[in-house]
C-alpha cells in the first residue's frame, strides 16, 4: 500500500513546515480582515440569492426550493452570533474561503513539498473566483471546503486505511452534497482515481470505503426525504436550469464559459493549469499527477459538453478549481520564481481593481461607468426599501405580496424589523420558487388585503381582488443607466385564482 512517504518529494526549498504554517496563517488572516474590512466600503447590500438564502435561515429546515440546506444552516449560525448586517450574513464565505486555502496548503505539502503547499494555498486566497465570491455567502463556499477536505481524507485513507480518514472522507461527502449537489461529481472523479492504479483499485473491495460511502448517504438522507415530502422541487429547479428534457432554444454557451474559467483562475493560473496538464500527461504514471487531472479535468468537461449542448453557469466546475490551482502551482514551481510572482501579482492587482474601482474613479473625479460595475445588481435595495417603509407602516393589517423572488428576498431582509406578513403570487399549480413553495397566497387568504410591490404589469394580479387603489410609484437610482422602479397598490378582498 502507498504510503506518504512514497507520494512525497523531498523538500528543496529549506522552508521547514511549522514555519510555512505560520507565515500562511499571517497571510489568510491579513486577507480576510482586508476582505471584511473593505465590504462595508463597496456601497452595496446583498445579492437577491443571498437575500433569499437569508430568508431560508428564518426557518431552518433539511432543504430548499433550489438549494440543500448548509448555506442556510450557516448564515443561521453566523446570524445568531453577530446579528443580521451585511457582514454577519456573510461571514461564513468569507471564512471558508481561507479554510480551503489552508486545506490545499495541507494537501499540498503532502503530496510534494512546503513550497508547493504554500504556494497552492497563497494562489488560492487570490484567485478572481475567490476574490469575487470571497465576499458574497453561496453554496458554492462550503461546497468547495468539504471537495477539498473529501480530496484530503481519501488520499490519507488510500495510503494509510485509517478509519477516522474513512469516516472523515463521510463526513465530508455527506455535507458537501447537502451544501449543492455538484458535490455528487466526486463520486465520478474518485472512482477514476482508484481505477487508475492497481494498488488503488484494490481499495473497492475495501468495506472501510463503503463505510464511508454509507455514512454520507445517511447525512444526506434528510435532504432526501425532504424533496420526496414536498415533491422534489430541488431536483426539478435543477433539470430546469440545466435543460435535461432537451437542447436549450438559445443554443449552448460555451464560448462564455470558457471565458468564465479563465477569469476565475487569472489568465496566469489558467496558462499555467493548461501547461500542468502537459506535464501531468508526461507523468501520467505518478499518482499525485493522476489524483490532481482526476478531480479537476473531468469536470471541467462534463461541465464544457453541457456548455456546447444547451448553457452552463461559469461557476458549475468551480471544484475543479482546488486541484487545478495545485496542478498550476506544481507548474510554476519548475520556472523561475519571478513567474509565480508574476502571476500572483496579476491576480492580486485583478482583486484590488474590482474592490476599489469606485475609489479609483472618484480620485479622478469621474462616476464608475456602468459597464465597469460588476456590483450594481447588489446596489439601493436598501434604498429602495426605505421608500417603502412608510408605506408598510402605515398599512399594517396588508400583508407583502409579490411575484418574483427578487422582490420578496430583498423587501423581506431589508424589512426584516418590520416582520411583515408575506405571500407569494401562485396562479400556475407548481410552484417556481421558494415563496410559492413556502408560502403561496392561497385559499386561506380569501378576503385578505395585501401591498402589491411589483415591477411588472399588474393587471393579472389585481383583477382577482374586489378593489386596488395606487399608493407609489417608487424610483431610486441603482447607479448609471440603471434604477430600481415598482409600483405600489393597495389591494382588498382576494377573491381567488379563478
């Protein structure tokens, strides 16, 4: 059986390991005190994902219309700690970033050398994915920590069969798949990994790997039976948004994809991954080059053909980044050291330039335009909210009703001290988000009065109540060219659907 000692390279760099922690532990903690320090400083409130996922922490359950339950899980956790600003909410991404830095730290350092582990873990904490999502709570955060941890506890375990490798391996299969269920594509790139070696392959028959495999599937279990109880909303979101009954009307959208994996690793790190898998396919027979192409290209690719069949978000193989960062970094290491400076650099200046356009624009006197603002769709919510404060105030026997999940998630968190009373319009019979599902204006609601906020037509809505009278017509500015507009009308006497 392999061992760590087998998988391992001598160390060429004299950096002993107690001190590549400590410098590593310097650097991720002055990244995230400059990540929560500067949020505050961004002039935005949440994204309408976030807002909902905030809403989902109100009331803690074993799943979601569109998500397994952990991101909510944490934002409770957080919440509960320090209250509901925007950095409470998002504390627990802006932690478990870092985490999984350190993860690949630890996996680096064991499969190569401190320098690679270091390196691996520096990389990561500046990546413009990590950089970009490092401030914004989604699932995409703790799913990445527990791949990383899974990576970890099944190369231990390959080599040493220990069982609490084993069962940390459950662990963290069962919680990365109730944080989003891409975490079910480890399951693909571990078996490849296993049948790639004979001294691997013999672990299937191992029962300390079923015990594993059994135990992530009864921490998923609830998540399970949660959809069965309320007809499978999650899976059906999921086949919805990824087109599996047939080829999306738009065609795919694989050159944006594409686009949007080389600005998550850096255009340096996205070179330097393609060249690691040169190298990789040069040393096809190393284990540690196998383990780093089998949890990082295959779904890259399953992710590229859903790309050219129908469309994919550029976020869908974001696991593949842990062990592709890795296989960068191995990379980099053959060169000079000036190239991994260089490349860091880059994704560092990448990092400051978002965080800080607006301050560079206003240095110079001139407004962000709007094409260099990635962050309106996160702007004047709050704004926008406290124009229809009054409102809500001064009408509060009307329940909040709406019909999208923009409206509801960002009027909700943004009036969360208010505590209003809330339903979603539901005129279809499934439901198509997390209101309609949890809380649908429905036959109990006869004869209800309620506040329409809407940014559509509303005649579909107010030709079901018995009278409707406009109180608002409310406009903010979002920033150039753009505004958040609704109307605001008062409604008596629900008399139905139909």
């Amino acid at each position: 059986m392999q061992t760590f000692a087998t998988l391992r390279t001598p160390q060429t760099t004299g950096l002993p390991a107690r001190s590549g922690a400590g410098m590593l532990l310097m650097w991720l903690g002055i990244v995230t005190f400059y990540r929560i320090w500067v949020l505050p400083r961004l002039g935005i409130t949440l994204y309408v994902d976030e807002a909902q996922y905030w809403t989902w922490a109100q009331q803690l359950d074993w799943g979601y219309f569109s998500k397994p339950p952990v991101v909510a899980w944490l934002i409770a956790a957080s919440t509960a700690l320090f209250g509901d600003d925007l950095v409470a909410v998002k504390l627990s991404a802006i932690l478990l970033y870092p985490a999984t830095a350190w993860l690949l730290f630890v996996l680096g350092r064991q499969l190569f050398d401190t320098r690679v582990g270091l390196r691996s873990a520096v990389a990561f904490s500046l990546l413009p994915f990590v950089s970009g999502l490092g401030l914004f709570v989604s699932t995409d955060a703790p799913l990445l920590f527990f791949w990383a941890l899974a990576i970890l506890a099944l190369v231990r375990a390959t080599s040493m069969d220990r069982w609490r490798d084993w069962l940390l391996l459950g662990v963290a299969l069962g919680l990365g798949v109730m944080s989003k269920y891409t975490m079910l594509a480890f399951g693909a790139s571990a078996l490849l990994y296993l049948l790639l070696s004979p001294q691997r392959r013999a672990q299937l028959g191992n029962p300390r790997l079923w015990a594993a495999i059994a135990l992530a599937a009864v921490l998923v279990m609830p998540n399970v039976l949660w959809n069965w109880s309320h007809d499978f909303p999650t899976l059906r979101h999921t086949a919805d948004i990824t087109h599996v009954e047939g080829i999306n009307d738009k065609g795919g959208n694989v050159g944006e994809f594409l686009l949007a994996q080389l600005a998550s690793l850096g255009p340096g790190f996205a070179l330097a991954f393609l060249a690691g898998l040169v190298v990789a396919w040069q040393q096809r027979r190393d284990g540690r080059m196998q383990l780093l192409v089998c949890f990082s290209l295959p779904l890259l690719a399953i992710v590229f053909l859903q790309a050219l069949r129908s469309e994919a978000n550029g976020n869908w193989a974001a696991p593949a980044f842990v062990t592709a960062t890795v296989l960068a970094v191995v990379f980099l290491s053959r060169l000079k050291t000036r190239w991994w400076i260089v490349v860091i650099a880059l994704n560092a200046g990448l990092m400051l330039t978002v965080y800080h356009v607006r301050d560079i624009y206003r240095i110079a006197g001139k407004p962000v335009p709007a094409s260099l603002d990635i962050l309106k769709r996160a702007r004047a919510w709050d704004v926008l909210a406290r124009q229809l404060r009054p409102i809500f105030a001064a009408h509060p026997d009307a329940m909040l009703l709406t019909e999208n999940r923009t409206l509801m998630a960002h009027l909700l968190y943004e009036l969360r001290d208010m505590h209003l009373q809330h339903a979603a319009w539901k005129p279809q019979a499934i439901p198509q988000d997390h209101y309609q599902l949890t809380t649908p204006l429905g036959p109990e609601d006869l004869g209800r009065s309620a506040i329409l906020v809407t940014q559509s037509g509303s005649a579909g809505v107010i030709e079901r109540f018995s009278s409707h009278q406009t109180l608002a017509h409310v406009s903010v500015i979002a920033g150039p060219k753009l505004r958040r507009e609704v109307d605001v009308i008062l409604l008596e006497g629900f008399r139905g659907y139909r």
